[in-house]
C-alpha cells in the first residue's frame, strides 16, 4: 500500500502508534514506591494500550453484517506475524531456557509480548468455530464474564501474590482478547446507534479512571501492577468513536507511516530493552525508566523505518503476508 492509495482513518491509526509508544513504558517496569506516584498512574493509564490493539481487530476485521464473521485471510494473516514473530526472539528464548521448550509456546509465543499476537489468533481461530456450530449467541455473555472475572481475578491476584507470569494471569489475560475482539465487532456493527454517546462514553471512561487511582491508592492497592480496570473498555470504546467523528483528520502521511510501523516497533522494541540494559549492566550506567523507554522506543522506530524501506518482502512478512512486493491495503 502506498501513500496514494492509503485510505484508513489516520487518527486511529496515530493511536496505534501512541499504543505501541505507551506499552514501551510498560515494559521497562516504570513504577514508584508510593500510590500516587506519577509512573505509577502512568503505568496504569497505558493499560488501554493492548486492549486497543484487540479491539481494532474486531472492529476492522468483522463483515458488517454479522458480528463474528472473520475472514480466514485475517486469522491467518495473524497466524503468520506470530510465528514470524516468534522465530525472531527464539535465538533469546533458547539462550534463556537452553533447550527446555514448553508446549504453551504455541500459545504464547516465544517472548513475553508475543502472547498478544498468540491471543489474538486462539480468538479469531474460536469465533469461527463458535460461528460453525451456531453458538454466537453465547459471545455476549461469555465477553462481559470473561471482563468481571478477570477484574476480581487481578486484585485476588495481587492480594495473594501471583506474578504476572504465573499460569492464572497469563490465562486470563489471554482469555481477554475473546471479549475485546468481540466488543470490536460488536462496535463495528452497531456504531450508527452508538455513535451518538461517543463523546459521553469516552468522559465516563476518563472519569472512571480517575475514581480507579483514588479509590485503589486510598487502601495501598498495587493499582499500576493491575492488567484489567474497569475504565479500559469505556476508554477504548469512546477513543475509536471519537477518532471516527470528530471532524478533524491528521494527515494521511502520519497515519500512513503509523499504519506501518506500529506493529514492527511492538514487535522489535524488546530487542533493543535488553540491548540497553546489558550496556547499562557493562558500563556500570544508572539512568531512569523514563530515558530507558526513550531510547528503546526511537531505535525500534528507526529500526523498523530501516526494515520498512529498504527490507521491504521483510516488512511485508511482519504484516502478515508472505508474498512479494508490498502488499495491498488490510481489512
């Protein structure tokens, strides 16, 4: 797809960028001793970041007609990126574990942020077989109590120390991708009814969230280490609303260059983590978590401009096609 005949929604796709942006900080464990701490509100506002993702793939991805016909082209597009994805990391998988590998890799992928990409195919994968056998109706109900269980989930959790690693958690975060794919699609068809409360959705959201950090910072709550808030969906929902109405539109340039290089810099910026961290570790280098998510964030994106111009078949098998040449604008 070139700039010519990019035709998205630029603003969705720059909140894809400030997604992948976001989850950097995420991950170099930005965190502050105290409730109220900046990072750890920080920390805990980014947690819209993944879901986001989810649900730009329900919402781009559903036939308008019905809410769970995903195309195969979709699931497998998916399918290619995890594998490719998780071909890159299996080097720093096999060095870290030795020849140790887990049957759960096939789900999760070979590095901790690939799960995304493993969920994101499991629930494509199981919309189509729900959709087979004509059990769709049971999607509403099983979306809204994967979301309540996984919320009571996460505050047990941290209660009872369970580290986000530890089976529980990883299963439930997976499980979340079937009610955020689902409220994608659910959104996609239904946007001309809810489109009307865009803005009001969206503030309830913000607000939400705001009650979220006092309320779990008034009783010492670990808020930032939770992966599920009650604010997240109302955020996500009223953000992809927002961004189709309101009237102003970045450039197609900026969306087409976010379009592109999202997924690589969440893909790559790992690598470029744990590279800094061994020079800090060499070199003796104390420097904050913030510098840190700088730095892994403007080379993973000037890696994956690298990737993008000049290994363009590469680029083309990290958005999920194998074929030659670039490759023509998704669903």
């Amino acid at each position: 797809m070139s700039i010519v005949s990019y035709r998205r929604n630029a603003n969705i796709d720059f909140l894809r960028l400030v997604a992948a942006f976001l989850i950097v900080f995420l991950h170099v464990g930005w965190t502050g001793e105290h409730a109220y701490d900046f990072s750890n509100i920080v920390r805990s506002a980014a947690r819209w970041c993944v879901p986001f993702f989810f649900l730009i793939i329900g919402y781009f991805s559903t036939d308008k007609s019905e809410i769970v016909c995903f195309s195969e082209k979709t699931t497998l597009r998916i399918f290619n990126i995890f594998v490719v994805a998780s071909a890159i990391y299996f080097p720093m998988h096999f060095f870290q574990h030795g020849r140790h590998l887990e049957l759960e890799l096939l789900i999760k992928g070979t590095w901790f942020h690939l799960w995304f990409l493993g969920a994101s195919f499991f629930s494509l994968f199981l919309f189509r077989a729900i959709r087979a056998v004509n059990f769709s109706f049971v999607l509403p109900y099983l979306s809204i109590l994967i979301l309540a269980l996984f919320f009571v989930a996460e505050v047990y959790f941290e209660q009872t120390g369970v580290s986000s690693a530890d089976a529980p958690r990883v299963l439930f975060r997976h499980l979340s991708a079937i009610s955020f794919i689902w409220i994608g699609a659910w959104l996609k068809l239904n946007f001309e009814i809810v489109k009307r409360f865009a803005y009001v959705i969206l503030i309830i959201g913000v607000l939400l969230f705001i009650a979220e950090i006092y309320f779990f910072g008034r009783f010492n709550l670990e808020y930032a280490r939770y992966q599920m808030m009650p604010s997240i969906v109302p955020v996500c929902v009223g953000l992809i609303l927002v961004s189709e109405l309101v009237s102003y539109r970045l450039p197609a340039k900026l969306g087409f260059v976010s379009f592109n290089l999202a997924l690589p810099i969440y893909i790559f910026h790992p690598l470029f983590i744990e590279g800094i961290r061994v020079i800090e570790r060499q070199w003796n280098w104390d420097q904050s978590r913030v510098l840190l998510a700088l730095e892994a964030f403007g080379l993973s994106f000037i890696f994956s401009v690298f990737i993008w111009q000049l290994i363009p078949k590469f680029h083309n098998i990290l958005n999920g096609t194998l074929s030659f040449g670039r490759k023509d604008q998704p669903n």
